[in-house]
C-alpha cells in the first residue's frame, strides 16, 4: 500500500508504505483550515514531500508498494495488500484537484503550479477567537526575581493555592521558570497543594511551555498518588495510582505524547472513590520542536462526549489534534496528593526539562474560540469577557503592573495594537500613556502610587527606590513614568509638564501652571530630593 496522508505522526504522517524503512512525515505539518498544494514525487529511488511549491522532506524509499488490482481511494486508506479499506481512518477535508503525472515533476514545476493556481483556492476565514466566560481559578506566572529557585514560592495569582519549587536546580528569569530535567530521584519539580485536581468537575490544563529536551516519558503534569502515598522531596514514589498527566513523550520520541487518566487509589481527597482499577490511557503523535515555545491545553470535559459521557481533548498552538473517549474516571476520584508541575507520579520517569511561561488551571471546559483568544491575549492577560479597558494583564485591576506592560509594548518594534492602542492611531506610544493616565485612570503623570493625585510622596517614592540617573532598569513605581525603561531626568520632564504637581485629583483642576513655573518647580525640587535621600540613608 502506498498512501498519500495528511497526519501528524512523525513517522508516516504524510507518506505510508507499511513499512517504517519508507515512510515518511512532515517536517512541518501543513498547517489545517488552509489550501495546501501539496505533491508528492517518486524518481526510482528517492521519495520527495512538496508543500505549497516547496520541498519539505525527501527519502530514500526504495519502491511504489503498490497494489496493482487496488484503485485509488480519495480520503480513505487501503489496507495491506489492497483488499479492504481502512474504514478508522477517512479523510475529513476539502479536495480541489487530484492529479497523477506518469513523469517525475521537478521542484520548479511544482513550484510553477502551485503559484499558478493558488488564487483560485481561498482558505476558509480562521475560527473566531473569544474572551473567556471566566478567569482560570490557578494561575502561575513564575514572574518571581531572576536567580535560582531553591524553596521559592510560586505564586497563585488567581486563587489561594501557591506552590513551591522542590529540589534544586530551578532558575528563574523573572517572566519564566526553568527546570534541568533529569531521574526523579534527584531532579526538582513544582509542587501544588492538595484537592485542587479532585475538587473539580470539569477542567482546562493551559500553559505557554518550551522544551528543551526530553528521555524516557517526562511529564509536563502530574496530579495524583504513588504507591508510597504524598511525598514532598524528590526521590520514592514508585508507581503511580491515581493520575491525570499528560506527558511531553513517550519514551524520548519527540513526536508521540499520552494522556493519562487512572483510577487505582481506594483513597480520594474528591469524595468520589469511583470504579477503582479503571485506566483511560491515549496516545497522540504530534511533533514537539526543542526551544520552540507552544500553547498547550489539555481539557477534560465531564458531559462533553458525544454520548454525554466525559471526553479529553488535546489542543496545540490553537488546533484540536485529538480527543480522546470513552473517559470513565471523575477527576473527583483522584486522590491528588501529589500535584506536581514537571515531574511525574510515576518514578521511573524522568523529570521535565525546559521552561514555563504561564501555567493556568480552569474550573470548566474551555473551547477552541476561547483558546485561540487566550494565544491572542498571551500570556500575561487573562481574557476575560467585558474586561476594564487599560487592564493589559486581565487582574481586574488598573494598576502598576498595567503600566509596566504598557512600557514594554512602547518599547517592542511589534507591539499588540489591539491592546495597547488606547487612542487607535496606529502605533503605541507615550500618547497611549496618557490616554491611560488621564481617561480611563484619572490621575496625572507621576501618580507612582497611583492614588489619584501627583504629590510629594510620588516623589518621596521613587527617590528613595536609588534608581534615579543610574541606567538600571526602573518600573512606573520606581519612577519610569515616560516609559523608557529607566528613572531619568526626562520622567521628570514628562510628570512636572503634566501639570498636575499637588494640584489634587485631575478631575479637580480646572487650569494648569505655566510651562516656565513647572520648570522652576521641577528645578527646585530635584535638590531637595537628593537631600531628603541622602538623609534617609543615615
């Protein structure tokens, strides 16, 4: 048999000949929802993969492996030999034109065709994005200072349950958490607190991840039990018991992962003990690229099987590439004890090697209109429907740290319109600060507490932070109010030309001082200030 496929297994995800000498897979799976020219070439020896006009993969494959007797199928596969089609396995696509050269096109031909014949394709519009219906009730940043992470508290920025680096080795960059990998014997790991698994009906898995390698089946989450009971260091263990984990591979296979879910402790922290001795265990194969940062959710729906039954389905970079049934295991059976970020239930698999950018649990199914909104937003905001405008990491709040992503955006050559915008001329700049300061904010330009009015505290505030004309990097609290990065003269500049230097809140003001008294003002108070810093150290 020789079949053309459109898959995601590393091995036979684009050409089968049942046999792994001459398979072969995509080196990038054609992205789905989009026209593809897709051609497939065979010279005698050589087998050769073309998407949109370009070579993708080519492979000594040694042979047709054709049935001779068998037609062509379109959108379902032949079994071995020819005989019986492979009913598991019907194509669910749009095909435009099918074509069959009785001589091998050479890549510029191909090339020729494809840019030839492109327009007359258009691809389907994207599905749309959409807020969430509510915020994740976990959520971890690893926002913490740059250094290493020994003992380090991770934050839960949505809930109460923060979680704690175990074991050393742990480093942090102040937006990510990197973890070495290695033998769970030795290698650290993120530890959660108890029940928050068990105590739910429905959840979502989402986090922004990077691997940068991977043996013997690690585990990018793993909540459950071991045959030892709750452990808190690395090392014991054995096998595990209860579990929901999703691994990064299986084995060191970069292109296959598992998902799964077991119910084999007669213990549970849920109050469900549910059908103990029950395993739901699925195999996906999607290719994993080292150092390349993904979107990942893992969703496990408790009614949302076609039969009403619960259903686990796997979302990568916004694209459905699995759901997996029959799910017969309530997360209210697991007796979650061990909640663990990077290292599995099981000991004889190895710890998680790479970084995390966010990691977010959801107490409800998220959809893919939600997730492709949540890669929109990124990792910083969380997406929530009817969100405060000017809230760019979605807490409810108009704050410092609002600012500070704000400055960020002003600063990157490609900054989120969308969001950072605020007055929709097409580029994010200081105008957009004060859109945020002065509409949706109502205070003024070197509000460093952000209470409403520009005062001598502000400045008490940043001064005494030391970081004033030292070029270190400054926040909006640390006096970066003209968001370039630092504390300078020009933050000065910018605040004092604001004009609202204890002039009370802004809706309070009715006229400003003069540019040449606020020059006056600004000059006499940068001495005073020294002062009143240099005496503060005494």
């Amino acid at each position: 048999n020789n079949s053309f496929n459109y898959g995601t297994n590393q091995d036979f995800g684009a050409m089968g000949h049942w046999g792994d000498a001459f398979d072969i897979g995509w080196s990038r799976v054609p992205k789905s929802n989009v026209w593809h020219h897709l051609a497939y070439t065979y010279d005698g020896s050589m087998g050769r993969l073309y998407v949109d006009g370009k070579l993708d993969k080519e492979k000594d494959t040694t042979g047709l492996d054709i049935a001779p007797t068998s037609p062509i199928a379109i959108g379902a596969q032949w079994q071995l030999g020819g005989l019986d089609l492979d009913l598991s396995r019907l194509g669910s696509l749009a095909i435009g034109r099918v074509r069959v050269h009785d001589d091998v096109l050479s890549g510029s031909q191909i090339e020729t065709n494809y840019l030839e014949e492109m327009a007359s394709f258009v691809s389907p519009p994207p599905p749309p994005s959409e807020p969430l219906a509510a915020a994740p009730v976990h959520r971890y940043d690893f926002n913490n200072a740059a250094g290493t992470g020994l003992g380090a508290t991770i934050t839960d920025q949505a809930g109460d349950a923060d979680g704690m680096v175990i074991g050393e080795g742990v480093t942090f960059t102040g937006s990510q958490v990197s973890l070495p990998g290695g033998t769970s014997d030795v290698a650290p790991y993120i530890d959660l607190p108890n029940g928050i698994i068990s105590s739910l009906t429905d959840a979502t898995f989402e986090m922004w991840v990077t691997v940068e390698g991977a043996t013997n089946t690690p585990r990018f989450f793993s909540f459950g039990s071991t045959v030892d009971g709750e452990l808190d260091e690395p090392g014991g263990g054995g096998a595990d018991q209860d579990v929901i984990s999703f691994s990064v591979t299986r084995g060191g296979n970069l292109g296959r992962q598992n998902t799964t879910i077991k119910n084999a402790d007669e213990a549970t922290l849920g109050g469900d003990v549910g059908d103990v001795g029950a395993l739901n265990s699925f195999n996906t194969t999607v290719p994993t690229y080292l150092d390349e940062e993904m979107h990942l959710a893992i969703v496990y729906d408790s009614d949302g099987g076609t039969d009403g039954g619960a259903v686990i389905k796997h979302y990568r970079n916004g694209e459905l590439v699995a759901t997996s049934s029959p799910v017969e295991i309530a997360l209210a059976s697991l007796n979650d004890v061990n909640n663990w970020i990077g290292r599995s239930n099981n000991a004889a698999e190895n710890n998680f090697q790479g970084s995390f950018d966010e990691f977010r649990i959801y107490d409800y199914a998220l959809n893919l209109n939600q997730i492709l909104g949540n890669i929109g937003a990124g990792p910083n905001v969380v997406n929530v429907g009817g969100g405060l405008a000017g809230d760019y990491n979605g807490d409810g709040q108009l704050d410092a740290s609002d600012l500070d992503l704000q400055a960020a955006a002003i600063a990157s050559p490609t900054p989120d319109l969308n969001r950072f915008d605020e007055n929709n001329d097409g580029v994010v700049s200081l105008d957009d600060r004060g859109v945020w300061l002065h509409d949706l904010r109502k205070t003024w330009f070197g509000d460093a507490d952000l209470n409403g009015v520009f005062d001598t505290g502000d400045m008490v505030l940043v001064f005494t932070k030391g970081k004033y004309e030292t070029g270190e990097a400054a926040t909006w609290e640390e006096g970066d109010w003209d968001a370039d990065g630092v504390f300078s003269s020009g933050d000065l500049v910018a605040a004092f030309s604001d004009g609202g230097y204890e002039q009370g809140p802004r809706g309070a003001v009715s006229a400003v001082p003069e540019p040449s008294g606020l020059l006056m003002l600004l000059l006499g108070t940068l001495p005073f200030f020294s002062r009143r810093r240099a005496g503060h150290g005494k």
